[in-house]
C-alpha cells in the first residue's frame, strides 16, 4: 500500500471518528458544554491513534512495502507521540470540567494505569539513547504495549455505549488488533518451524564478521534486510534487523555485522550448526524500484552491507548502469570486502569504487568526510544520477543536505538510516 493512501485511509477514518463523537452532542447548549464534553473527543482521537501503532509496527507486508520498514518505525515514534498526547488531555478536560477529580470504578482506575503505563514507555523509548538503553530491553519496552491495549478495551467498552457508532468503531479496532496478534503468531510458527542453518563464519575486518546461512529460498531484493535471531548453546538471542549482504542469484543468505557491543559483540562466537531464525524481506531500499541511469551509493562504514549486496547483483548478472561507490572509513583496517570490490571493478566496465579515509594520514586517496566536493568530483555526467546513501544517521544527513545544496531533487535521493 503506498504511503500516500494509507495516510488517505488514516485521515477519513479520523473524520469520521470527529463525527460520530459530534454526533452525540447538541452543541447550541454553549461553550461549557463543548469544553466538557472534549474530553471524550480527545479519548477518542487517542485511542485511535494508539491503536495505528501496531498497524506501523507490525511488519506487516501490505503497509510496509509503500513505507519501508525503518519509515514504517519513524511514522510509528511521530504516532505514538500523537497518541500520548491526545490520551493525556483526556483526563486533564475530564477532571477540569467534571466538577470534581473524585476516581470511581474499576474502568476509570485501568485508564490511569494504562496512561501511566504509556507515558513510562514513550518516555523509556524515546530518551533510550541518553539511558544507554540495551537494543534489547528498547525492543520489550515496546512489547509491553500489547498488555495495555487490552486493558485500554476494558476501559473504552465500559464507557462506550452500545448502540452508537462509535461502539461499532470500538468493535472493528478491536477485530483488527487480534487479527494482528494472530497473524504475528502464525508467523512466529512458520520461522520456527523453518529454521536456517549457519554453515559458515567468516571474519571481513577487526570486528566485522559475515554469517552464511542456508534454509529455504527467500526471494528478496539486493539492499534489503532481514531480522536475525540466533540459537546458540539452546538459547535464543532476540530479533535484530540486519542488511542481508548477499546477492539474491546466490543459494545461500549472508549478513555481516561490526560488533558494537551487546549482541553484535557474540557475532563472533557463532559456530557453523548453529540454527538461525530469519524474517525477511523488508526494506525498499534498492536500485531495482528505480530507474537509474546513474548511480552513486555512499556508505559510511558498515553502511557497506546493503550496496555490496547491489554490487555482487549487478557483477553476476551483468547489469551495466554505472555505478560509483563512494565509502567512508576510519582507517583501511575497517575495510572489508576489498579484495572483492577490486575483482569486481576490474571486471565491470562501470563500476568506480573510493575509498575515504578520516583519521589516516598516511592514505592515498580521498581524506575527511564525503561532501559536496568529493560528490561532484567523481560525477561522470552532469546529470540523471539517482544517489543512494546508508551509513550512521550523522553522516547521512550531512551527505543529504550536501545533495540538496547541489540542486538534487527529492525523489533522486535514496537513503536508509540505520539507528533504533
């Protein structure tokens, strides 16, 4: 589903949500009237909003194929903060125009354990990165959402009354939230039940190490990425997204990995026979949905992954758009892939791979950050270039304001900001 209808979707089930709560009321009784009654409106709106995150973050293929899943997660963030501050007014317009601020009932004391327990969440998710939040308990912060939805039912339908549209409105999101729940545990079966297999570890760099997997065909396009979890020693980590560094001609699945710290730092400790659970694909991060006439891919780092899967495509089944790789390191000791990325630039007529190094002095080629001279320098043609760019969230936004600078417009450029 494209962006752009989904949110189409979104805004007439808002509208009519705004009217069936306008429906209730007969607002010529005055203004008093209209403030107190607010207060259902913003319970509404909230609900309504609370519930669009699990759509946004349920994976699931028919949004997430018009999205991409990292702008499904961002689109899901902006949601929640929406949610959170509809669900909040809700109270605040109940007890400044109910008269008193008395709780009554077993709904009412769930509502302000389901507020709490919202705020508690956003506010863990969003400051994750100042707590030094593990990736893995960022990712059960958000589970916890799945307990208090239920108990938001318990309040919604002890207050809404039957009969209304809204009480159907209730009925319909709550259909579609276990449906959900049932479709995540149906997939959850299947990987289960078709597990890969590592048959191979290799390390590319210092810290950089490939896992080699091999299961079922997974039909996916080069760029695209997978969630991994791995069972080592009869545990099993939890699910991270990594690019999928192989081509898809390939008979095998790949993914390489830098260690920076928690899971990615036992990499290395994976054992060929060791079993791997994949969910994939996701992403629309790829040469493949565009018409390219020229391309240049940016990396920073092991931003690397998604374009050696373009680059090893494009190698073996002889694609000839020309391709110039613009890769941003450290130091040569980051490199990996090099030995490869040479073979294949001997052998491709249009592939142009450099290297930028920012803290080694003694290399000889490009030295500091991409930026709009580097860019400009290694253009082979005025124009018709479609710039692909993946590496830490920094440097692509400073790769980014660089293009747009340049002139470049907004549907030439492709990026992918890996970050959670």
């Amino acid at each position: 589903m494209k962006q752009r209808i989904f949110w189409f979707l979104v805004s007439i089930m808002t509208f009519l949500l705004i009217y069936a709560w306008g429906a209730r009321y007969d607002f010529s009784l005055g203004g008093p009237l209209v403030l107190r009654q607010l207060n259902l409106l913003f319970a509404v709106l909230g609900f309504f909003f609370f519930f669009l995150q699990f759509i946004l973050s349920s994976r699931a293929r028919l949004v997430e194929k018009g999205f991409g899943l990292n702008k499904m997660i961002l689109k899901h963030r902006h949601v929640g903060r929406i949610a959170l501050g509809f669900l909040i007014l809700h109270p605040v317009f109940f007890f400044l125009f109910q008269g008193d601020v008395v709780i009554r009932g077993t709904s009412m004391i769930i509502g302000l354990i389901v507020l709490l327990g919202l705020m508690v969440t956003a506010a863990l998710a969003s400051l994750h990165k100042k707590l030094n939040l593990p990736y893995e308990l960022w990712l059960n912060i958000h589970k916890a959402n799945y307990v208090l939805f239920p108990l938001v039912l318990v309040h919604v339908f002890d207050r809404a009354t039957p009969g209304t549209p809204l009480y159907y409105f209730w009925g319909v999101f709550t259909a579609v939230f276990f449906l959900l729940i049932v479709l995540i545990f149906r997939k959850e079966v299947d990987i289960r039940r078709n597990p890969y297999q590592v048959v191979e570890v290799k390390q590319e760099a210092n810290d950089i190490w490939s896992l080699f997997l091999h299961g079922r065909p997974l039909d996916y396009q080069p760029g695209q990425f997978m969630y991994l979890r791995l069972l080592r020693k009869g545990m099993i980590s939890s699910s991270h997204p990594f690019t999928i560094s192989s081509s898809p001609t390939w008979n095998r699945l790949a993914v390489t990995i830098k260690n920076s710290g928690d899971f990615t730092a036992t990499v290395k400790d994976t054992k060929p026979g060791d079993k791997a659970y994949v969910d994939a694909p996701y992403g629309v991060f790829s040469f493949l949905r565009c018409e390219c006439k020229n391309i240049m891919f940016i990396a920073g780092g092991i931003g690397i992954t998604p374009f050696i899967s373009m680059i090893r495509y494009m190698y073996e089944e002889k694609i000839s758009i020309p391709v110039t790789l613009l890769w941003a390191n450290k130091s040569e000791e980051e490199l990996c892939f090099r030995d490869e990325l040479a073979k294949m630039e001997k052998e491709m007529d249009n592939l142009k791979v450099v290297y930028v190094m920012s803290r080694q002095e003694d290399w000889k080629m490009e030295k500091g950050r991409i930026n709009r001279n580097i860019i400009e320098k290694y253009k082979t043609d005025k124009g018709g270039y479609d710039y692909f760019i993946c590496g830490p969230p920094p440097m692509s936004k400073a790769v980014m304001a660089a293009l747009k600078d340049m002139g470049v417009p907004k549907d030439k450029i492709h990026h992918e900001l890996f970050e959670f």
